[in-house]
C-alpha cells in the first residue's frame, strides 16, 4: 500500500459516497463487509484490515484505489524501463533480421490525439505497415486494446507523414515476453484477446518472412540475459540478414549492411 496515505484515501471515499447520496450502511451491504469496518477504511484506519475489504469499498463507490510500490528510490522505474527496452530490443533484432524497416518509439499528435508506436516497421515489398505495441506486462485489456485501435487507425497517416511509407494495409501485433505469469495473465482474457488478436507464434513467424494482409496477433518473445537494450530511438535503417534466419535467438549475421532511410520529421 505505499503511496497511499489512509486518511487522505479515506476522506476521498467519504467523500464520494455523499456526493452520491448514499449511508454508509450501503456501502457496507455493497461490499459485503460489516458497518464498522466500512467506517474505519472511510477513517483511515486501516490496520488489521485487507487490502481487498478497502478496494471493496472503493468499487462499492465505483471508485478505485490506485496503490505504488516503489523501491530504492527511481531504482525500480529503471528496472521497469530496462525489461521494456530489451523486449523492444528483441523484436527490432527480428524484424531487421527478416528484411523490414523498423523505427522505435515514434511519437504523434493528430487532431488532440497524442501517444506514441512502439515499434512501427515497415516491408517494401509488400506496402505493409506494421504496428507493434511491446508489454513487459497486461494489466487492463481495455487499456490494452482501446490505445491500439486507434494507434493502428492512426498509423498510415503518421507513416506517410513522418516516413513517406504509403502502406497498403496495416498489421498489428502485441509483444510480451515468455513468461509464466505473463502467460497466466493473457490466459485469463484469454476469449477476449484470442478475438482481438487471433494470431499466435508459429503464424506470425511465417507471416513476417511473407507478409499477407493485416495480421492481429500475440507474439510471445524469450528475453535473455544477452538480450541487446533498444537504442537510438531516431534510428530507422534496413539490415539484410542471413538466409533463412527465423529463431528469436538467432544473430542477424556478421555480413548484415545498415542502409539508413530518409525520413520525412523526427521519429
């Protein structure tokens, strides 16, 4: 619970159950607690008492309680940072290694709609855009999917503009790194994400050698020790790797040729 200071927390969920109107009684029958416990989380009091009594309380008032962990300080933004970026490493690696031009990190502003592309990547010879969203891991899916639409109904425009890439159609995939309890996770919204983005590994594999229309899918990625960090967010370039070079483990060869692009604004 740090960050989260009782009393302040508290006098906010009184708050609200006034405005709406409501005793405290039915709050209390809402989250299925005791009137005296409803009353000490609206206190501040909240020792001896469970995290999930005070976030029931808090969806009684169609309200949430938002909690912190911190650690060392920024120690643990830089951890986070630092898992999303190698995962970032690793898919620019692949997509470079099977003949697509990948940028990192490109920001846009269309018409108030601000946000930014992970991964925006590129295939001549087939006019396709790819949309790539990088999840060290899920937290809401709506959160998840609601950002994504409307990047992917944003990002032929932002292309054009930013790229001169006239795309033909526009893909889409989220990235998360083969992980248990990521797995479990997706496991659970498993109807809703399995409709969302259909695709798994072995067809997004196949598809990125060949890209054949707009792809939805899930790509789960190993991350190592070794895994290299994403660097140079203005770096947009093509790398030939070697023939054949498929595995998410695998180099992109000694023999690779960078050939910077021309770009229309700043990614």
């Amino acid at each position: 619970m740090a960050s989260v200071n009782p009393k302040e927390a508290g006098r906010a969920l009184r708050a609200i159950r006034r405005r709406q109107g409501k005793r405290l009684s039915d709050v209390a029958v809402a989250a299925r607690l005791s009137r005296s416990t409803a009353s000490r989380v609206e206190r501040g009091e909240w020792d001896g008492i469970t995290y999930r009594s005070i976030t029931a309380v808090a969806a009684a008032l169609d309200a949430a309680l938002a909690s912190v962990v911190s650690w060392h300080g920024a120690a643990l933004d830089r951890l986070l940072d630092e898992g999303h970026a190698r995962l970032v490493g690793l898919v620019v690696k692949q997509l470079r290694a099977l003949g697509w031009v990948v940028a990192v990190e490109v920001s846009y502003s269309v018409y108030g709609e601000r946000g930014s592309i992970d991964v925006p990547a590129w295939h001549p010879g087939s006019a396709t855009l790819l949309v790539i969203e990088v999840k060290s891991e899920l937290g809401s899916v709506e959160g998840l999917l609601r950002p994504l639409d409307a990047k992917v109904r944003l990002a032929a425009g932002i292309a054009r503009e930013q790229f001169g890439w006239q795309a033909a159609r526009v893909a889409r995939i989220v990235v998360f790194p083969e992980d248990r309890t990521i797995r479990r996770q997706v496991e659970r919204h498993r109807v809703v994400l399995e409709h969302a983005l259909p695709a798994g590994n072995v067809e997004i594999r196949g598809w990125l050698r060949v890209p054949s229309g707009a792809l939805r899918g899930r790509w789960f990625l190993t991350l190592s020790r070794h895994t290299p960090l994403a660097r140079n967010p203005s770096a947009i370039r093509r790398v030939k790797g070697r023939s054949g070079a498929s595995s998410e483990h695998e180099s992109d060869g000694q023999t690779a040729v960078a050939r910077p692009q021309t770009a229309r604004g700043s990614a």
